[in-house]
C-alpha cells in the first residue's frame, strides 16, 4: 500500500489552490463539493473559475504570483498550474510549512492523492492507483459504479438514525453486527434501492424487535460456512463465498488457498490456521471437527476456508457430520476444485470428443485404496490424481503393470492456477525420473491420459512455466503439434 487511504473533514475549512485555469477549476468544484473554502491564487483566471467565483461565495480568488508565505494558513494545497517550476515551489513550501499538498499529475511531488470517487453521499468510496495511472483508476470506477446501488445513501442515512437505538436494543457487539448484516443485505435494502424509505424504516423497525426478543433468550445462533477457496488463483472463489469470508466472526483456512483470500476478511475477524502439509506440523482433522462444532456452538459465524471444493477430497463430509451430530445449522458454497483448475490453467481438457469420454479422480495417498482405483482406469478415460507426489513411481509401475502403455501422457501441473504455475509434459514410464529430476514438490496433480499431452500445445497462462520432457516421444508429438 503505497498511500493510507484518508477521508478529511474539510467543511468550512480553507483549502489553497494555486492555478486560475480548467484544472483548477476542477480541483475548486471538488472541494466545494466536500464543504470546503478554496482560495486560489494566480496571476489571471479562466472565464469558468471567474464564473465559479461570482456563483459560489465562499470562493476566493487572489490575482497574483504565489509567494511561499501564502501556504501558512491552509488546511490543505493544491498545486495546479501548467509551470512545473511553479508547482515545484509549491510543493516544497508546503513540504516546509507541514501541510499535505496534491501537484497535479505529478505524484512524485503530491503527499496526497486526488482519486476517483463514486459518491453515493453519505457513502463514499475512492479509488487510486497511487498516482501511476489515473486511467485505471476510472476504469475501477465505472466498475464500482455498476454494481453499488444509487440509492445506497438513503440505507446508509436510516442506518444512522437509527444506530444509537440499535446499540441500545443489542448490547452484544456481535449480535448488533449480524443485525446490520442482515439489514443490507435484506428487506430494509431492498425497500431502500426502490425508494419505499417509509416501508424501510417499518421493516428495520420489525428486525430490530425480533433481534431484540432472541438476544434475550440467550447467546446468537452461530453457523459454520465451508466455503471453496479454489485451488490457489485468488480471483477463482466465488462471489457467494467472498461475502461469507467477509461476514464471518471466524476464518478457519488450510495451506492450499489463496493467502491473499484473507484480506477480505473483517480486520477483527479471528484467523486461524487448520492446515495439513505431509512431513510437517499438521492439524488434526478431528481437532478441526471439535474446533468447529465449539466455535459454532458459541454463536460464531465462521468461515471453514478449504482449498478446491471442500466436496472434492477436503474431507467436508467429516465436518459436516460433526455439525449435524451437534445439530447446528450449516452451508455449503462450491469452489472451482484442484482438478478443473489446474487442468484448466494448463491447457489440459479433462474430456475431449473421441479422444477422452470420462474422468477419473482419485488420490496417491497410502490411505486410500489407490491400487484398485487405478485398475478402474481405462485408455480413451482421463485419469486426475491428488496428492501423493511422492508415489509418483509407485503409481506409474502400477498403471504399466495394469497394461497402460510406457508412452501415456502423463504431466505435472505444480502450485496450479498460481503465478508459481509450473507444468511438466512426460510419460508414464518418464514419470518418476522427471518427478526427481523438476524437483517436484507438492501441492501438485498429476493427469494421465490421452489429452495430458495438449498442455504443450493449449498453454495459455503466461505466469506458467511449461517444461516439456525432450525424451518423451509424447511430448516431442505434443511440440511438433
């Protein structure tokens, strides 16, 4: 984070702008907008800053060159000239005199940031790209644009009104948060975006008088949310399991997702480390069912974090056991699993017509039966392993004892989906060699099959390294295509 984002109290406060032409204009509307009184200073004016003065009474122009005294008495600079000279002076004056100065498309010189702004008043939000490219950052505006509602300001103005009311009603911190919660994201919103605020305010009126009637009964009724992280590519959750990551009270998360899934969690959200990594310290998976089932049970909303799909080999029926056995409410929310993403991120298709009609998935773990799973496995099939990187030999001298061929495509895609993306293109009888010689380390999923070979030809991700075993007539096919 190159800036802390800061929202200022300007009402009534004077602010300097030296410039007299359309940027300084601009920068003097801004301002009036934030209740501000601007003062600019230059040596003439436009005829849309003279406009502005004679409309706006709290606008001060000053018809002379600036002179670094004149900084003193303000709050905030802006240096908004088209004299690089000029805006240099400025912005060293109010470096010396200790006030945050903005030198317009210059943010080597600015200590603070003119950026983007979606007003949806009193709701503001403000979007910067720390100066480097006031381009995207219109860009994310007109995104954030689309999807914030226009009227969200009126939720925001009956939040307000009714506030000091609420923390009086449920004076648990935790029972008033799912409370507001629930009122953006239900009814009383709804209302609001339509314009019915009197239906709004009735609505809220009848939430609060539930919520006050079950918060004297007793502690809030916790739920647990297993949620599909995906299989390491941040942006690959889904849009129903990042609003649940940012509601929760709790965030239990595994080594396999995105760690930069954490930061759309609230800041007092408590995060907590359940991960299991072979040959290291690991959390047991009944630790993590007892874990679960206590923090529910207590009335939190938490988050059960799991890389892929937590359906697909992460072990959710365990935990959902648990849940029902204690008889406490859950739900499930889907990830883009291991499989399809590391497939999808190395060109792999996991079914492709006469080529591939059916997929196998199953795991290199000893704790599994592997060796009948892989005797399921059959040519024109796709077959997709979890885990067990190092039974690689084991699981290729297993599938050439079962009648596989020496030259079945079979490639690696390591740490799928992420920048670390790395794919390795060989052969059943070349796995364990090239397992050895890559180095290859886990989290990594190996496809064998007939369409395994297309990664060399279909790779797209560009963060993705591929390296192709030379020796392998597969692989030499898969480059000549």
């Amino acid at each position: 984070m190159r800036h802390l984002p800061l929202f200022a109290q300007l009402r009534g406060r004077a602010c300097l702008i030296v410039g007299g032409g359309h940027v300084a204009e601009r920068r003097a509307r801004l301002l009036l907008e934030a209740g501000a009184r601007p003062t600019l200073v230059a040596p003439e004016f436009s005829a849309g800053v003279e406009a502005l003065a004679a409309a706006e009474p709290t606008v001060t122009l000053v018809r002379a060159p600036f002179t670094d005294d004149l900084v003193e008495r303000f709050w905030l600079v802006v240096a908004a000239t088209n004299d690089s000279e000029v805006n240099a002076r400025v912005a060293a004056a109010a470096e010396r005199a200790q006030r945050f100065c903005n030198v317009v498309d210059d943010a080597e010189r600015s200590t603070f940031i003119m950026p983007a702004i979606v007003d949806r008043d009193p709701v503001t939000i403000a979007i910067s790209s720390a100066g480097l490219s006031p381009v995207i950052a219109r860009h994310v505006k007109g995104l954030i644009e689309s999807l914030v509602p226009s009227r969200i300001g009126a939720l925001a103005r009956l939040a307000g009104r009714w506030r000091a009311r609420v923390r009086g009603a449920l004076p648990d911190a935790d029972v008033r948060r799912h409370f507001w919660e629930e009122v953006v994201a239900g009814p009383v919103a709804a209302h609001c975006e339509a314009g019915r605020d009197e239906a709004a305010e009735k609505a809220l009126v009848r939430m609060l008088d539930e919520a006050a009637r079950g918060a004297s009964h007793g502690a809030p009724r916790g739920v647990a949310w297993l949620v599909g992280a995906g299989p390491g590519n941040p942006d690959l959750i889904t849009l129903r399991g990042r609003q649940l990551l940012a509601a929760a009270d709790v965030v239990l998360y595994d080594r396999l997702g995105a760690p930069e899934l954490l930061r759309f969690a609230r800041r007092d959200a408590e995060l907590i480390p359940v991960g299991k990594a072979p040959n290291r310290p690991t959390t047991r998976q009944e630790e993590i069912n007892r874990l679960l089932v206590e923090l529910v049970a207590a009335g939190k909303r938490v988050c059960r974090l799991k890389g892929g799909d937590p359906m697909v080999f992460g072990r959710a029926g365990e935990e959902l056991d648990a849940l029902v056995e204690a008889g406490l409410p859950f739900e499930v929310v889907p990830g883009v699993s291991a499989v399809e993403g590391c497939a999808a991120f190395a060109g792999i298709p996991l079914t492709l017509r006469n080529v591939s009609r059916a997929l196998l998935i199953t795991t290199g773990h000893d704790d599994n039966d592997a060796s009948s799973d892989l005797a399921s496995f059959k040519p024109g099939q796709t077959l997709a392993i979890y885990m067990g990187v190092a039974k690689y030999p084991r699981i290729a001298a297993d599938l050439i004892r079962l009648g596989h061929s020496p030259e079945t495509p079979a490639t690696i895609v390591e740490r799928g989906t992420t920048d670390a993306q790395r794919v390795i293109v060989t052969t059943l009888g070349r796995l364990p060699e090239a397992t050895e010689r890559y180095g290859v380390a886990p989290p990594a999923l190996l496809i064998v099959g007939e369409t395994a070979r297309l990664a060399a030809r279909f790779a797209w991700f560009q963060p993705s390294t591929v390296e192709i075993d030379d020796a392998s007539p597969a692989a030499q096919r898969a480059r000549v295509s």
